[in-house]
C-alpha cells in the first residue's frame, strides 16, 4: 500500500526515487500530459463546485500510479506539503527534493527542475520557458493548523448553489469562504502555480495531496457526512456523474470517495487536531435555555430535538456569538433539513419550520471556525399544524415541493384492511415514507421511483388505523409539483 508521507519527513533515498520518477516521466511526455489534462479542463467543473475534490483526487491518483510505474516501486506514494511546516525553509524546498524559490525574475536556479533542466508547457502543449516561482509575493502566510482544524470541523460537504458562494466544508477547503487553505497555496507559492498550467511545478502535486489528506480527514471525523449533492446538480457535479476531463472508468465522484478503496494511507503526524464530535445533549421544547460554548477552534455542538407532534417550531441562539444553525432529521443525521446563519438577533441564528414529529440533530458552530465564544439556545412549538387528510379511494390531492429539503405529510385512515396503493403522479422525482399504524415515527416503508416514470408507489397490506405519508423529492435541493393518492 502506498503510504503519503509530509514531505519534511522524507529520507534522502526516498527524496531520490521521487525526483527520479518526476524526471524519468517528464522525459516520456506523460508529465505533459497531466499539465494538460488539468489546464484544458473545464475551469468551472473542477473548481469552485462540489466535485473540486474527487476530481483532484482522482487527478493525483493517477499521477501516482505514474510515478510507481517509473520506479518499480508499487508502494512509492506521493509526498504532502504540510503548510504549517512548509514555509520558505522547510526541508521540501532543499535542492535534492523541491529546489527553492525563483530569482528576482521568478525563474527557478536551484534543485532538480531548475531552469535548463526542467522546462513547462503552455495550455497548447508547447514548451513555455523555465519554472518559476515567487513565493510569498500574492499571499504572506501558509495555512496555520488552528485554521485547517477550523475547516476540518465544518459540515455539510457542500452546499446550493454548488459554486463559489456555497457554504461548507468543501469551499472553505478550496478557500472561497472563510480561512482560505487551498487558494492560498497556490498564491503563496506564485509564478507557475497560478495559471490553469500550475501542474508545471512539481509543488502542485503535493499541495494538492495535503488538501486530499484534509478530505480524508474530514471523512474520518465525520462518516455520517457524505458527498453532496446526489442529483439535480449540474451535470458532472452529482455523486454518479462523470467527472470533467477523467479516464474511464471510476471517473464518478462516488468511485473515489473511498482512499482505502485506492491502496491509499496517510502518515498521520499529529499536528491536524480534529475536534470532537460531541454526545447530542436533549434540548427540551419548553422555551427554556441551555447554555453552551465553543472552546476549541471549529467545535461543533449538538443537541437532540424530540417532536412528539406535526407542528412548527422555533430553535434560536442568544448572546454575544455569531452562531449558525444546521437541523437534521427526522430520524437521519444525514438529512439535512435547513440551515441559518443570521435569522435571529444581532448575529444570533433562528430556525422557524414546520416538522414532523420525530427526532432531530441540530448543530451549531460559529461563523468564523477560529473563533470561541459561548451561546444560549432555546425551542418551542409555536403552534400546531392541521395535516392534510388522504382520502382513500378518493381524488388525488395536487402539491408541490417548493423549496430546498421540505416535505409534505399526509395522513389517512384505513376503515377496510387490506392492500393499498399510496403513489405520486407528476414530472417531479418524488421520494414518500409510510408510518404506522397511529404513529409518525413508526416507519413502515420507503419508495422512490417504484411508480411511473420518478414517481413513488407503495403496496401495503394495511389494518385499521391512521397513517401518514411523507413526501419529498429525491434530491434535497430540488424542486417541483406532483399529486398523491391513496387507492384499496
């Protein structure tokens, strides 16, 4: 198995075998390739979305099998740069691995791909001159530890509109929101690096294995927390489309989720502080408050909501901290149903939704992943909601799913036990859950595309009693209409 080691930490031998691989498949042109497969690429499919890292991942994947061909060595794995210990007079920049900084013209004199040995291509394939580098010149500083544990602890992978602005764990490792890491290193570096033609300097690679080394850290620390988003994404972005400018097969991004899968470990050294994810405390829907605080970088705190009943409720932060929301459910850690940032007072966040009764997840972190603060939170129902009424063998009831993460609940009561037909119609990829027999939380069944065309449909044999139909789309993000109806 190929073992990814910090850089730093590589012994003379194995500084040799890799720059030995490095030079021995720039040589047979396949090094040029891999900077064109990346620059020719289409810019917004593999960067500034969702896919961003199983496209990467798979990119320096195929990079290392590479370098295992070159030098017989089927275990050899790609180094990481690790930015905390990475800066200019860090091990990795010694002329018998990386070589050093560019000249006041930015061009590279020193180490293994220095100018007259090393030489870069243009998007065309072209030669381009000498490698450079201007280190520090468009960004000052590395990221810090205590910022990367800050990214490692936010959740979800991402978010709509799956681009720049998105929030979560993935744009705040590929640096449009928050600390910055990935962006940053790129800048940091400079020169070569900046251009859709970064793959030129060597660097490229091991950077982009320490923001894969994040991402296996954050599937560790978080394995409730998987790939978003699964459909209706734009095309190459969802969890089983292909992937933008990547061989066949596996070139999905639910075919690289998995590192172990690929024959991949990480050396851990200890310095990435994952902060823990904590027990759920019980928070009462009575409007009383539980006081809580963040007391290490990124910290997340959960707590656990019990809706004994279909109604709406009100979750809100107090206090001097900017706080933001995350409520999962009902019943799956998994499925998130909103998130709020600034809803409630000052910078305080409020839910205000209607919910199914069943039990929750809702976590709260603070906006800015480095800072501590403390907070209050409180619930309460602010009133019931009537839930519509199936009837059975009656007219289809029409309804839309009209926003990101809602469903419907229905309910209807069986007078005549026997078989029974609940099914969706329409154009929207429906998604329904049956409960019961006079329970909303007692599941019984789910269906997703058992009717026409998207369409849900369950059979049951049903005793008497009153049941209830949950409806959603299949997608959490997705919208549209549908009709129901429940047919003995």
């Amino acid at each position: 198995m190929a073992i990814r080691k910090d850089a730093n930490t590589l012994t003379s031998s194995e500084r040799a075998e890799f720059v030995a691989a490095v030079l021995e498949i720039k040589r047979l042109g396949i090094y040029d390739q891999f900077v064109l497969r990346h620059a020719r690429a289409n810019m917004t499919a593999i960067h500034r979305c969702p896919a961003f890292l199983p496209w990467h991942r798979r990119f320096i994947y195929d990079f290392e099998i590479e370098l295992q061909r070159a030098s017989g060595n089927p275990n050899l794995g790609l180094p990481y740069w690790n930015w905390p210990d990475g800066g200019e007079t860090a091990s990795l920049w010694d002329d018998d691995l990386l070589g050093g900084n560019g000249d006041t013209n930015g061009v590279v004199r020193t180490g293994p791909f220095r100018s007259g040995r090393w030489t870069i291509v243009n998007r065309n394939g072209q030669a381009n001159g000498a490698l450079r580098r201007e280190m520090r010149q468009n960004a000052s500083s590395l990221p810090t530890i205590s910022e990367i544990t800050g990214v490692v602890a936010q959740t979800p992978y991402d978010t709509a509109p799956w681009d720049a602005s998105a929030s979560g764990f993935r744009n705040q490792l590929e640096g449009f929101i928050g600390a910055n890491l990935h962006n940053r290193g790129h800048m940091w570096v400079g020169g070569s690096m900046l251009p859709m033609t970064s793959p030129n300097d060597p660097v490229f690679f091991m950077h982009h294995c320490m923001v894969d080394k994040i991402w296996h850290d954050w599937q560790v620390a978080h394995p409730s927390q998987g790939y978003q988003p699964t459909g209706n994404a734009p095309f190459g972005q969802n969890l089983t489309d292909p992937m933008d400018s990547t061989p066949t097969p596996n070139n999905r991004p639910i075919d690289v989720l998995d590192s172990s899968s690929l024959g991949i470990e990480y050396q851990q050294s200890g310095e990435i502080i994952v902060p823990p994810i904590a027990t759920p405390q019980l928070l009462p829907l009575d409007e009383s408050f539980i006081n809580a605080s963040i007391n290490i970088p990124g910290e997340v705190i959960r707590f656990q909501i019990d809706a004994p009943e279909f109604a709406s409720y009100r979750l809100e932060t107090s206090g001097n901290s900017d706080t933001v929301m995350s409520l999962f459910g009902p019943n799956d850690a998994r499925a998130l149903v909103t998130v709020n940032d600034d809803g409630g007072e000052n910078l305080n966040s409020r839910i205000v939704q209607s919910l199914s009764a069943g039990s929750y997840i809702l976590e709260i972190r603070l906006y800015n992943p480095n800072s501590l603060g403390s907070f209050s939170i409180s619930g309460q129902p602010i009133g019931t909601s009537a839930i519509p009424t199936l009837a059975v063998n009656g007219v289809q009831t029409n309804a839309a799913i009209s926003f990101s993460n809602e469903s419907d609940l229905y309910r209807f009561t069986v007078t005549n036990p026997g078989a029974h037909n609940i099914e969706t119609e329409g154009q929207t990829d429906t998604f329904i859950s049956l409960y019961g027999p006079n329970s909303q939380t007692a599941l019984l069944d789910n269906d997703d595309d058992s009717g026409s065309g998207l369409n849900s449909r369950l059979r049951w044999n049903l005793p008497n009693g009153e049941y209830f139909v949950r409806v959603r789309h299949y997608s959490p993000v997705s919208t549209g209409s549908y009709s129901i109806r429940v047919n003995r």
